[in-house]
C-alpha cells in the first residue's frame, strides 16, 4: 500500500488527453510539500518529467503539464503519442514518516 | 556529461551483506545530496536512503538499522552497504541525484543511474 494513491492504470487514443491523479494526506501533498512526476519506461531508470508540481526540465515536451490543489496532484498528458506508453510515479515527502515516498505508478497504455 | 553508475550488484544468500557503490562523473559530488531507490520487479519505486551534503544520513523506518548510506568525495563515489539481506529485498536498486533548487525535504531526483539488481536467494 503506497502512501501516495494513484490509478493502477489509464489509456488513451493518439492525440486524446489523459491525467493520472496522485492522492495524499494532510502529511504529505496537504501539507505543501512539493509533487514531482516521473516516467518510466520499460527496462530504464526513472527520468525526472515535472518537479516541484509543476515544473518541466529541459527537453520534456510541454505536453507534459502538473498540476496540484489540496491533498492531490494530477499530470496531464495532451497529444497522446505512442512513445507515451510508459509508467508514471509521483512522489512527495511525508512529514509523518520523515522521509520521500512514492505513487504506486499508473501504466498508460496508448491504444 | 552527468551520469551516475551504480555497481555492485548480484545474487547473495539470505543473512548475507553486499555493498554497493555509485559513481558520479560531469558534476562536483560535494555539492549534492544522493539519494537511493529500490524498484521490485514488476513492482513500484521505493526510497530506502538519503545522504546530504554534509553527511547526514536519512531512512526509512522499513530498512533502518539494516542499510547504511556513506560517501567519500574524493572518489566520486556513494556507498549503501546492506546487511542481513532478506528475500524482499530483492530488486533493482538505483542512485539518484537530488535536483537542484528542490524544495526543502521535497526532494525531486533529478539525474539517475542504470541501477543494480541484487537477488537474495538460497
């Protein structure tokens, strides 16, 4: 059970938008601290897509947009491409447990 | 070019120790807290240990006392050392760096490794 709740899955058709929404509590996203995304796909390390809840570095398409109100956050994805297909972390910090914690990732299949 | 490398990998037995390491190359370590994360097969992405830059050194409660996080500048270089390994601690473990200009606490990794698969089997 991760502390951060996100869908196990979402999908989209080329072109279409998606959002995967990332869920926490009054210790982690409530409290303020900062929502990163990450993506990963198969058999490579994580790559950094948005930091600080809304933040992209450099070279990630600005299809790729954060987002976050209260205890949750959200990653939008517009103009879904198959080079997508990927899974997709957030991650935060936990004042409770005093340490970072992540999503359980969402797969995003592109049909 | 900035890279991490993460080596020390392999199959150990249960109760047994292993030790890895992390390279760094195209940035100055001193200046950088690292961070170590674990992923499962098939599974999600888990923190298991922070060093910043003067030293200290962060866990989580899950694997404190077990897992122990060092670095020596000089070599460019970031060490975990794990002891007592369990079959759950079976994964692929990665390096990461923290990015700059992060939040306090919140840190987003900005630059990782390949990471290392360490198996823990009879």
């Amino acid at each position: 059970q991760s502390v951060l709740t996100q869908p196990p899955s979402v999908s989209g058709a080329p072109g279409q938008r998606v959002t995967i929404s990332c869920t926490g509590t009054s210790s982690n996203i409530g409290t303020g601290y900062d929502v990163h995304w990450y993506q990963q796909l198969p058999g490579t390390a994580p790559k950094l897509l948005i930091s600080s809840n809304t933040n992209r570095p450099s070279g990630v398409p600005d299809r790729f947009s954060g987002s976050k109100s209260g205890t949750s956050a959200s990653l939008a994805i517009t103009g879904l491409q198959a080079e997508d297909e990927a899974d997709y972390y957030c991650q935060s910090y936990d004042s409770r447990l005093r340490g970072s914690v992540f999503g359980g990732g969402t797969k995003l299949t592109v049909l | 070019e900035v890279q991490l490398a993460e080596s020390g990998g392999g199959l150990v037995q249960p109760g047994g120790s292993l030790r890895l390491s992390c390279a760094v190359s195209g940035f100055t370590l001193s200046s950088y807290d690292i961070h170590w994360v674990r992923q499962a097969t098939g599974r999600g992405l888990e923190w298991i240990s922070a060093i910043d830059k003067t030293g200290g050194t962060y866990y989580p409660g899950s694997v404190k006392g077990r897992f122990t996080v060092s670095r020596d500048n000089t070599k460019n270089s970031v060490y975990l050392q794990i002891d007592s390994l369990r079959a759950e601690d079976t994964a692929v473990y990665y390096c990461a760096r923290r990015a700059p200009g992060s939040q306090s606490y919140s840190d987003a990794f900005d630059i990782w490794g390949q990471g290392t698969m360490v198996a823990v089997s009879s």
